[in-house]
C-alpha cells in the first residue's frame, strides 16, 4: 500500500549538511545515553536540534549496532505507525514468528499486550550482537492514543539489547516512571539542547567570519539558544535583528515567521514561488515538485534549496529528495494561503494526483475538499488493501471523512460493507449495501448499485432472510450486470440451491462462477468467493469444480495474498478428506495450524480450521481429540456470536460430531440453542437438528421415533446434503432399522450411500460416520438382505477406518522431505540464510516475495526450534558441512 518514497522518507534517518559547528558536549552525552540507557527522551519546543543531534549521532555509533528510524506523522494510526516500524525494521531481517501482518490483526482488535509482545520478542531474537536502537522521531504529531498505549506495552517487554529512543515537542502520554526511577532513562529538554554562550559565539565566527562577543550574546539572549532562531538570525539581512519589534522576541513562532519572512523575501522571487507551491509536499523531488508548481526548472531550484541550507534535510537516494523542517514548512504554507488562498484547493489536487500512498493522497484531497476524489480515491484503493487484510486501515481512512459525507456516500458505504464481509458480519453488510445501492442509483451509476444490491442479498440470505435474498438476487439477474455482479449472483445461486436444491445445482453454479472469476476476477473478488464452498462436496460436480478452481485461485494470489492462499489450502485439504487420504490430510491440517499461528487468523477462519480438525479426528477415532475441538469450536462460536449463519453452523457440528463418538452430554448441551436458533429458513440445518433428535432417541431405546424421524429425513437429505448430512442421516437410519430387526430396510437405508460413493470415490465421507457406527453396521447380521459387492465394499471401508487409528497414523513430520523436516524450498532458503544472504537477497534468487522469505524462515526456526537466523545458519553449517 505505501510508496517507495513514503517507506523511505518514515524509515530513513534525514542526513544533514557538515554541521557548522560541532557541539561537542551535547554529542558526547548523547552518545553515553544511547550506549547505557533503555530509555532515551528528546523533548523540547521545534527548532531545538532534535531530529540533526539524533542523526548525527547515529552516524557515529559502531557499526554492529541495529538501528530501526521512524519519522512519524499526523496520518500515523495505530496500524499505519506498526506497518513503517516494521518497514523500518526490515534491513535487520528480523526473525518474525508472527507474520507483521497478524501483528496488525491484534491491533486491529485492541489486544495491543498481545502485539507489542509480538513484536518484542521479534527483537529479542534479531541479531544484534552490539544491542540496538528504534528512533521515533517527531512522536508529538501522533494523535491516535492506541499508539502510545502500545509503546507502553512494548517499552514493559523490551529485551535488555534494545533502546527506544523519542524525540518530541512535548512529553509524550507514556508511563515513564519506572524508568526514572530506576536511573535507565536519559531526559534532554530545551536546556540541554540549546546552544551555550560558547557554541553562540563559534557559530557567529563561521558564519560571519568575524569574532563579535557582544553579538553573540545579544542572540544568546533573545534567542535563548533556540537553534532555529540563531540560524534564521544569521541567514537575515544584518538590519532584521536590528529592527525587528522587541514583542517578536517574546514568542519562537513569531519570531520565526518574521526572521522566515526576512529571509524568503531576499530569495529570487521564482524561488519564493516554488517554494510556497511545493511546501504542500512532504518531501520534495524533482518530478513530484514540478508536478505542483509547473515549474521546469525544479531540479535547479532543488538544489539551490539544499545549497542555502533553507531548513531541509537529505534523504539518501538516487534522485535528490529533500524534507523541510516542518517550522519552514508550516510557516511556508501559511504564506501560500495569506498569498494565493484560492490557488491552495488547486494545488491540492495537484499533490494528491501525483501521490502514491492511498492515506496521504486521500488526505490531500479532503483538504483541498475534493470529496469526490477522495471517495473515488478510497474506491480504488478497496479491493487491493482488502486482499492484503487492511479492511482496518480502511475503516480508518473513512472515519477521517466529514461525517456528513460519510453518510451520504455510496463509495464509502460499498467499502464498510465490503470491510464487514470477511468477519461475517452479515448485518453490517446488508446496511451498507443498501445504502450503496441506493445513493449509486440517485447518482446514475446503475453498475454499481447492482453490484451493491448483489452483495445486499449475499448478506441477507447468510442473515437468514431466505426467501427475500432470492428475490433481490432474481431482480439483479433480469437487469444488465457486470462481471463481479454476475459473479455474485452466481454465488448467491450456489448457496440457495446448496440449501433447497436441485440436487446439481451448487455444481452447476460453481461452474459458472469459476467461469467468471476467470475472466478477470481480481484477488479479492476471489477471497469473497471461495470460502465454504467445500460444504457442497457431497454433491454432484462440486468436486471436479473445485479442482479446477484451486489452481487459478492460487494464481491469482500470486505472493502475496495470503488469505485467499489460506482458503485455497484449507479447500485442498477437505478435498484430500472428502477421498479418504488420513494421513495426507493430517500433513496438510499440521501445515494449516502452522500458517495459522503465522497470520494469526479472525475467529471465522479458526471455526473454519476446527471444524476440518473435528472430521479429521473423526477419521482417525481420536475420540478426546474431538471432545478438545469441540469445545474450542463452541468457544469461537461464542465470541463470533451470532452475526451469522456460521456460529449456528458451528455448533451443529460440534452436535453431529459429538453423536458419532457418543459424548451426550455435549449433544444435551447444544441441542437446546440449536433448537431455538438454527433458523427455519435453512433447511440444511432444520434437517441437522432433526437428525440429532433422532440420534438421541435411537440412544434412549425410543426407536419407532428415531425411525419416523430418519426416514422422512431421508427423503431429501441428498437433494439438500452440506457437510455430507445425507451420510449422518443414512448411517444413522440404517441403525435404528438394524434395532427394529429390518436388516432388509437397514440395507434399503445405506444402499444409496454406498453406491454412490463407491461411484465418486470419495470414502472420507462415509469415514466420517465413525469407527464406532461402521464396525457396528458391518458386523452387523445382514443375512441375504445385503449383496456380497455391498457389503465388501461397506466391510473394506470399516476396516479402513479402523487402520487410523491416533496411535497408527504417521507424524505429518515423518512426511517432509528430510528428517530434519524441512522441505526442499526450506533447505534451499537455509542454505542462503548461512551464506549470509538478507532476506531480499534470498527472494531474488529464488524468485520468492521477501514475505514468503519470511514465512519459510519462521517455518524453519520453529520445526528446528530454534531463536534466530543465527542458530539456524549455524545448524546448517554443522549438520551439511559448510
């Protein structure tokens, strides 16, 4: 999301002309703080030096000492202020065992404990043998409180190496005390770092030439060895001082602004011009300068800028980028609005235009009161800070709107519903969109009201208005649609008829659906698409769809976006469920828990991993192992509340699943809130309930009712199978028969079942019955009420079943490709990392993204279980002989 220019000009520390003097006391205290402090604190009015001591004095340290520099600015939220501190920490390729991204995740939802201890012990594992330093300069313009209350966090678990250092107007809101009192902090105020008579008079004789005592104290005594005001005092004509009101003494800002002015109004005036025109920029280059002022001599005035030293400092890179001192450009731009007021909204525009960073760019334009930009500007950025899971700066972004255009744009409303999407809020979305589709239809843009209208009636069929949904979705269908709103409404086409039928349809839609996301679906569009399709496995085509499916979906994930890369995974693996490959599927579901951990995932995805946990351990009749599950799936379900059909789905799992292994004081416990709650508009889960009572009723001896029960059940439960229903139903019907004395209706009951399975080839999902209920059915007297293929193929699956057992199956590690566990692409990447290669280098020559460079090396830390690249690449060289 952020440009190059941004991460740079945050990150990096400014560089400064050869200073004037050299302030030889002031560099040696410093020096000792940064060496011998946990805790350094700059605090003193603009102008004072901060930001050029601390810059000098990091170009004197060792050079085995980290140093992670962030520049902070009034766009910096909580998650923006994370996203550059970890830029800046990137060259020390620390060793993330949280991927950056689930740090924001945590922040997102305050559990800020949580992510400064992320972060800390990220630190704490980084290799810095000489300890190291993170800079956060100008943190008085940070306005979000969250920010400061995890610096609190972070400073509470920072490693014993590492020193936070802060340079600020004002003291910032932290909880300092400890650390005064433990004697670990270093304080210097306006009293440290202003100049002394000494330097006063060192910095007259370079700049004048001539040694003047009297002169030196006269400015030591207006200026009190304020910096700024010493060197606009000296850059003035000689007769500025001189005449100037003894009121504007009495004040820095305006003694600034009069001394600034003096001096602007002696520069030529096209300078003068450029200047106040390009101040509305954060930092100046060549190309962004003449963007905004038209000037064609930018390059020449740039470098003239730098020559006069007019308060700016360097950047180091290839083209000359400089930053002003925000006093000059405070000071500049207040001018250009008493000046040219009405060029500003114009010139505005101009700067947001040629910005690459979506939150400044957005920002440009709110104060130019370019609303419609700005909306359009958050438009174009949604999809692509949404398959990146930045839905939270998102939201941000649209709080920072006036309010009034806040409820009153389509644009903005199309991307809180949007936002809401991934974390199953349903209802948040369905009010969204119908205000969207509204406010695009008072506007004309008929477009986009469908495809608000289409994500309106996903919401509300996943609410459980049914039947309304569908009519909404059939009113799309019969007017013009684009791709993403036929994609959608194919979506919505798949789920309804999963649900009611026919038994084909989610098959067909699928097809079609995949169909369209091949013609140009972006990322995104996918990651709204994809998740729980694997419910409808069970039925015709869905499979062979969802084979085609996964690879594109991978490709259009590229390197980079990981949830629709956790989708596809986890869709892989129910796959590989749905054929019976046990312990292929525990490979898959440990590799699964690991990116899990990873990319620290929202409660709808964990659900979504439990839940293939409960049928893999089904499979495996790890009995305790479903109980564990179970219950951490009604503890998800409980914070996911019930927002959604998916927390009502959940526990219908944690019933069904508590059936097959006999836990029925689990069932006894969830059947009430199914039976209240699971909604009459799904009869998917109308039948699952109903299957449950009859489950319980065959375990009380009442079978005559369980029969009722599972024979009207079974009338449909293929027509409308999800989470292979019709197997539960069938499996169970066929039992409360065999207790009746049928074996012959028994037979009758699996006969469908088994055929078609048998058919498809996917055995995982009659496995799923259990070890308990398929040892039951094939043992069971079936006399000549059962053909000999039948019950050869039912006893062969028991059997099977019972050959995965826990203590039978194989440690997904026995799998990898060594015995070290490493994969090949794993070795590949260790084998750089003990070459010394950074986390780029090794990208490059693997052709990776440095974040999958990341991930694989958390994967090896952890599966060697060890702390750092260090003992990794120390591993390696032992263990191959390098």
């Amino acid at each position: 999301m952020h440009s190059v220019s941004l991460a740079r000009a945050k990150i990096q520390a400014p560089r400064f002309r050869a200073g004037l003097i050299e302030r030889g006391e002031l560099e040696q205290q410093l020096g000792q703080a940064l060496a011998t402090r946990r805790v350094v604190l700059l605090v003193a009015p603009a102008g004072y030096g901060k930001t050029a001591a601390l810059s000098r004095q990091l170009q004197q340290l060792p050079p085995g000492r980290a140093i992670a520099w962030l520049t902070a600015d009034e766009a910096d939220d909580l998650q923006r202020f994370l996203s550059h501190l970890i830029e800046a920490l990137e060259p020390l390729d620390p060793p993330w065992r949280l991927a950056p991204e689930a740090v924001f995740e945590l922040a997102t939802h305050r559990r800020l404990r949580e992510a400064a201890s992320a972060l800390a012990g990220t630190l704490e594992a980084t290799d810095a043998p000489d300890g190291g330093l993170i800079v956060l300069d100008d943190l008085h313009a940070v306005a979000d409180g969250q920010v400061f209350d995890f610096l609190n966090h972070l400073l509470e678990d920072l490693p014993a190496n590492w020193t936070v250092v802060m340079a600020a107007r004002v003291e910032p809101p932290l909880t300092l005390g400890r650390w005064r009192a433990r004697r670990e902090m270093a304080e210097f105020d306006e009293t440290i770092l202003g100049f002394s008579r000494k330097e006063v008079q060192a910095l007259c004789r370079h700049v004048t030439g001539e040694d003047d005592p009297d002169q030196a104290q006269r400015l030591l005594d207006r200026t009190q060895g304020w910096a700024a005001g010493l060197c606009l005092s000296l850059e003035a004509p000689e007769r500025s001082a001189v005449t100037a009101p003894k009121s504007i003494w009495q004040s820095r800002r305006h003694l600034f602004d009069y001394l600034a002015t003096e001096v602007l109004e002696h520069l030529p005036q096209e300078l003068q011009a450029f200047l106040l025109r390009c101040s509305l920029l954060p930092e100046l280059t060549v190309q962004r300068c003449q963007e905004v002022s038209g000037d064609p001599r930018a390059a020449e005035w740039l470098e003239d800028i730098e020559r006069r030293r007019l308060f700016t400092s360097v950047l180091d890179s290839e083209e000359l980028t400089l930053r002003l001192h925000d006093l000059f450009r405070d000071f500049l731009e207040e001018r250009l609005r008493q000046l040219h007021p009405e060029e500003m909204p114009a010139l505005l525009r101009l700067a947001a235009r040629g910005e690459t960073d979506m939150v400044r760019r957005t920002l440009m334009y709110l104060r130019a009161g370019a609303w419609d930009e700005a909306q359009q500007s958050v438009a174009d950025a949604t999809p692509g800070m949404l398959a990146l899971d930045e839905g939270a700066q998102l939201i941000r972004i649209i709080e920072q709107f006036p309010a009034a255009i806040q409820e009153g744009s389509p644009f903005l409303a199309y991307a809180r519903g949007l936002c809401a999407w991934p974390h199953y809020r349903y209802g948040a979305v369905r009010t969204a969109m119908t205000e969207s589709a509204k406010g695009f239809d008072a506007m004309g843009r008929h477009h986009d009201a469908q495809r608000a209208r289409a994500m309106q009636a996903l919401a509300m069929f996943f609410s459980g208005d049914v039947d309304n949904a569908r009519r909404l979705s059939q009113a799309v269908r019969a007017q013009a649609m684009d791709l993403e709103t036929e994609t959608l409404s194919e979506l919505l086409d798949f789920w309804y008829e999963g649900h009611h039928g026919p038994i084909d349809g989610p098959g067909l839609h699928l097809a079609r659906m995949v169909d369209l996301l091949l013609q140009g679906g972006s990322a995104e569009l996918w990651s709204r698409c994809m998740p729980r399709v694997n419910a409808f496995l069970g039925r015709p085509g869905v499979v062979a769809q969802i084979r085609r499916l996964l690879p594109h979906a991978r490709t259009a994930a590229g390197d980079g976006h990981w949830s629709l890369q956790t989708h596809a995974n986890l869709m892989e693996a129910w796959l590989l469920l749905w054929q019976g490959s046990i312990p292929e599927v525990g490979a898959a579901f440990q590799r699964l828990e690991e990116d899990s951990r990873w990319q620290g995932q929202s409660t709808g995805s964990r659900l979504r991993l439990l839940t293939l946990k409960s049928y893999w351990q089904l499979l495996c009749d790890d009995r305790e192992g479903v109980r564990a599950t179970c219950k951490a799936i009604a503890a998800q379900a409980e914070l996911l509340g019930r927002v959604s059909d998916l927390s009502i789905a959940s526990l219908g799992i944690v019933a069904r699943t508590s059936v097959v292994i006999e836990d029925w004081s689990t069932v006894h416990l969830h059947l009430p809130v199914l039976q209240a709650e699971f909604g009459h508009q799904y009869p998917y889960m109308q039948s699952l309930v109903r299957s449950v009572e009859a489950s319980l009723a065959l375990h009380a001896g009442r079978v005559d009712e369980a029969l009722q029960i599972l024979r009207e059940l079974a009338t449909r439960s293929a027509q409308i199978d999800m989470m292979f229903l019709d197997t539960f139903v069938r499996t169970r019907w066929a039992l409360a028969e065999l207790a009746a004395g049928s074996a012959a209706n028994a037979w009758h009951a699996l006969q469908p079942l088994i055929e078609r399975v048998s058919a498809s080839g996917g055995i995982g999902q009659i496995l799923g019955a259990g070890v308990p209920c398929l040892t039951e059915l094939s043992l069971a007297p079936w006399g000549d009420a059962a053909p000999v293929e039948g019950l050869a193929l039912l006893r062969r699956w028991a059997e099977r079943a019972r050959q995965f057992k826990v203590d039978a199956l194989v440690e997904p590690r026995a799998l990898a490709a060594n015995d070290a566990g490493l994969s090949d692409r794993e070795l590949e990447v260790l084998a750089l990392l003990a070459d010394g290669q950074s986390n780029k280098l090794i990208a490059r020559a693997l052709d990776l993204s440095p974040h999958t460079v990341k991930r694989h090396v958390a994967r090896i830390l952890d599966r060697l279980d060890l702390a750092s690249r260090m003992q990794a690449a120390d591993w390696y060289r032992k263990r191959f002989g390098v």
